[in-house]
C-alpha cells in the first residue's frame, strides 16, 4: 500500500515542499530512506519507529520505504518525523482518506510519541499560507508563533496518539482560534528614552540625521561621554514598526529559535550589539546549516558595534558587502541561503588605547594612536556616511534638572522627514537618501551656483574623493528634508562636511 503527506522545510527564509512518500510492501522487514538528507533526517526512522510502537498499535511486519520528494534537493531539519509517521499511517491504510488533503504536517517526535517544536515556524506558516494550503498540523509548543499568521487553518498536536485519533475519526480535529491568544501584542514599546541623555547636543543631533536619512554613524570618543547611551536609544527615533514589517523580522528570529509563547513576536526595533570579539561567521552567519547572524538578526534596526577598534579585522570586512545588497548570502555545496541584511550601523570607538586622544592626558604615541584606528578599514570607512566626535559631559549638564526632548518627540520628525523620502522614490526600489546613486544624487540634490562654488573649494582644500562628494550630498539632502525644504542650502552642506572633516581629522582622506 501507498501512503503521500506534504511536508516543509526551511532554505534561507523560503520554504520548501517536500511530498513524503510511504510504501508498504512484502520482503524483509524495515525502514529505508531515500533521497539527499541530512543525518537528522536519516536518523528520524528510529525517532518514528520508537514513536508508532508507542502507540501500542500491532502493524504488520513488512518492508517500508520513505521517499522525500525531491529527491534532488537536501532536506534538513527535525520537523519530517510527524509527515513520515503521518505517511506510514496511511500507507498501513489506518487514516480516513481525504482527511489530509491541502494540509501540511511539520514536527518532531519524541520516543515517548510526543510532538516537539521546530525552528522557523512562522516563516514556514507565511510560506504555506502563500503555497495555498488550508491546513497547517503543528506542534502545541510552536502554536503561538504560528498563530501571528493569519489566513490559514492551524491544528494543534500534543503527541502522536492525540493525532492518530484525529486522522482516525476518534477525535475533533480542534483548529486552534486566533481570538484565544490571552495578551494583545502593543508594538514600539521601550524601556529606554531620549529624555534621559543630559548634554552631547551634537550626539544628538547626528543621531537624528543618522535615523531620518538611514546613514550609518560612527562615534569617536573617550569613555564615559554616551556614545553607548545614544546608540541604545536609537531605535526609539526610528520609524515606528508596523505589524507587517515586525512578523518579518520575527521570522528571522523564528530560525534562530528565539521567538517563545511569552513573545511570540518582536514588537520593538532590534538593537544588536554583539561584543567586540565577535567572530565573523557569528555576525555574517553561516555554519554546517547556515543561520542567519547577527546583521540578520538586526534587520528592521540597529547593529551597534562597540569599540570597533577592538574587533577582528575579519569581522568588520564581513559588514562590507550586506551594508551595500542590504542582503547576505551564504553558499554551501547544497544550496545558497538568502538572509535580509537591511541594518542601520552605529559603531563607537576611543579615539586611541588609552581613550583620551588628543587630550593632554593621552600617554599614547603617535604611532599607537595610529595602529589602533587604522584596524577599521577604508572600505568600511566609506560606507560610514556619519562620523561625530563626541565630547565629555560637563557638570552642569549631567545635574541639569531641565526637561530633554523624548524618543516621541524626535521620532515624529524622523517619521516626518521619512515620508518625504517615501514620496520622492516611490517609484524606485530604494526609500531613504542614503540609498541614492550618484545619478539620483545629481537629480534630487540641485545646489545654487554659490552653493556649488563653494563645494568646489571645499572639494580641492579637502581633496574630496567622488564617493566622499556624493555622502555630502546625501547627508544635505536629509538635514534638509529635516527642515521640509526642496532646496539644498548652504548650512546643509556645513553640516554635512562638518561629519567629513571629524574623519579626515582622525583617519585622513
């Protein structure tokens, strides 16, 4: 006999269909796989074996053989142990026929028979949503995540006995109601404000322009004077998240198993800041089965780099090319991964060793001061749009007692400012002015003749590359859209070369 259930996996972010295939037959008795699969997959036979026989059900010996359709793709993953079981079911003739078409069953299977959570749920509940399946058969503990997914019918199993009645005709088949979830998800929720940031007004103000115009910002200076405290409050001024952008996040999160009942979904900005010794497959991603890393896991905000002079050299040429695709991806002999990359970089760094250059207290040399900047390379650099020195905090500025503008009040600006930009590229693929390319930037970036006389001296004094002329620009053209104005004047341009001259101060052109 002949038994066929469809199943799923994850590639990257796309789902996979795999049809699970089961035969009955006459010869010596067991279990044999067919097709590409990992040693997980391979390995589920003792998992669904172990798992049937606890049923206490008395099947007949016979030879069963498992084909995962297709057979030229790999399969990875735990979740095949519930359609192989499922497949075997049917081909032994014991499930009502009919009951598992336009459905598609994922998880994994204890010995004892229960059905466990997998990774990805929610990424796979969108793809089968959009694949045209009515039915999702799920483990209860991804039943949260999955219920974020609207638009298709989720049935909850606890263990394989309790689905074994449902295909049988014993039990209900219960599609789990989207109405039961007991807490409503409020999005942009932070604990952190601008409000609290006494003084660096100049910190500020480039982080403002880093979130309206989506330029990456570098800050330089010594230890204790908020660059930190900035850059942990910078997702409170961007764009407020919205509930489609925040499931696609979530699924990010969702392969990498971080998503549980309590918050099934992310509801704020992300802000990442992996430590400085972070290893370059744990930024990019990677491994034996790829996952996505931490540029991944900051899509939608923030990847904070904190003393990036003190980060492998490796690691930082990892950030080169998703900082420009907005996308990272990962080839392996079996396939190549897709994973989003569309981060907003805030990196911080002391100016030298010792954190006090060039303050009189610096006991470094020339030479270290040097060695130690020189560890961020120029590529990098160029892809750094923002680069402010931040300055120690007075006394009176940290016991001020007046009020400081909040997160609410600076995020409404940004919103502001974005919906210019949304307006000016509607018909292209980019949405902020960071993204401009250099005939974008001829088109929406007009100075008047003094304007441009006086970039011209600028550009000779400084011995501005093209790229670096062009960042000027992009920068002008947000400070001002900060403003609401079409024209690019000249205390744009000031601004904005003011962010060059703090580079070419501490890294020369």
């Amino acid at each position: 006999m002949f038994g066929k259930i469809n199943g799923m996996f994850l590639q990257g972010l796309e789902g996979k269909h795999v049809l699970v295939e089961a035969d009955v037959s006459d010869g010596l008795p067991g279990y044999s796989f067919v097709g590409v699969l990992a040693s997980e997959v391979k390995e589920a036979q003792d998992r669904v074996r172990t798992a049937i026989r606890n049923l206490h059900l008395t099947l007949p010996p016979k030879k069963v053989t498992i084909n995962l359709s297709p057979a030229d793709i790999r399969k990875e993953g735990t979740g095949f142990d519930v359609p192989i079981a499922v497949a075997i079911l049917c081909a032994y003739g014991l499930v009502i026929p009919g009951i598992t078409e336009n459905a598609v069953f994922i998880g994994e299977l204890g010995l004892d028979g229960k059905v466990k959570g997998v990774p990805g749920i929610l990424a796979l509940t969108d793809w089968a949503k959009n694949s045209g399946y009515q039915k999702i058969f799920l483990p209860k503990d991804n039943i949260y995540e999955a219920a974020m997914i609207d638009g298709i019918e989720l049935v909850s199993i606890g263990n394989l006995n309790e689905l074994f009645d449902m295909l049988q005709g014993k039990k209900q088949v219960d599609h789990w109601q989207r109405n039961t979830l007991d807490k409503e998800f409020e999005l942009n929720q932070y604990d952190v404000d601008f409000a609290e940031v006494n003084g660096q007004l100049v910190l500020r103000r480039a982080a403002e322009v880093a979130a309206s115009g989506n330029h990456n910002l570098l800050m330089i200076g010594p230890p204790g004077s908020g660059k930190t405290m900035i850059a942990k409050r910078m997702p409170t001024i961007l764009p407020r998240l919205k509930l489609e952008e925040s499931i696609a996040i979530s699924k990010v999160y969702s392969i990498n198993n971080l998503l549980n009942q309590t918050e099934p979904l992310i509801c704020r900005r992300p802000f990442r800041a992996p430590h400085y010794s972070v290893t370059a497959q744990a930024l990019t991603g990677g491994g034996v089965r790829p996952k996505p890393g931490e540029i991944s896991l900051a899509t939608g905000g923030i990847l904070f780099i904190d003393e990036i002079c003190e980060a492998h050299r490796e690691s930082l040429q990892g950030l080169r090319t998703p900082l420009e695709e907005r996308v990272i991806q990962i080839a392996r002999v079996h396939g190549t991964y897709t994973y989003p990359a569309d981060f907003l970089l805030v990196a911080a760094t002391n100016p030298c060793p010792c954190g006090h250059f060039p303050d009189a207290k610096c006991t470094c040399s020339p030479g270290q001061v040097r060695r130690y900047l020189s560890k961020i390379s120029r590529p990098l650099l160029d892809r750094i749009d923002i680069c402010v020195e931040a300055i120690p905090v007075t006394y009176e500025e940290i016991t001020r007692t007046s009020e400081n503008e909040t997160s609410e009040q600076i995020r409404a600006r940004v919103e502001a400012c974005r919906a210019i930009q949304d307006e000016r590229f509607k018909s292209t693929k980019i949405r902020c002015n960071s993204e401009m390319s250099s005939k974008q930037v001829k088109e929406h970036c007009h100075i008047n003749k003094e304007e441009s006389l006086f970039m011209k001296e600028v550009f000779r004094e400084m011995q501005l590359s093209a790229r670096m002329y062009d960042k000027i620009l992009k920068i002008a053209r947000t400070t001002a859209d900060m403003e609401g104005r079409v024209q690019v004047e000249h205390k744009d341009l000031c601004e904005a070369i003011s962010y060059v001259r703090v580079r070419e101060q501490y890294w020369g052109q």
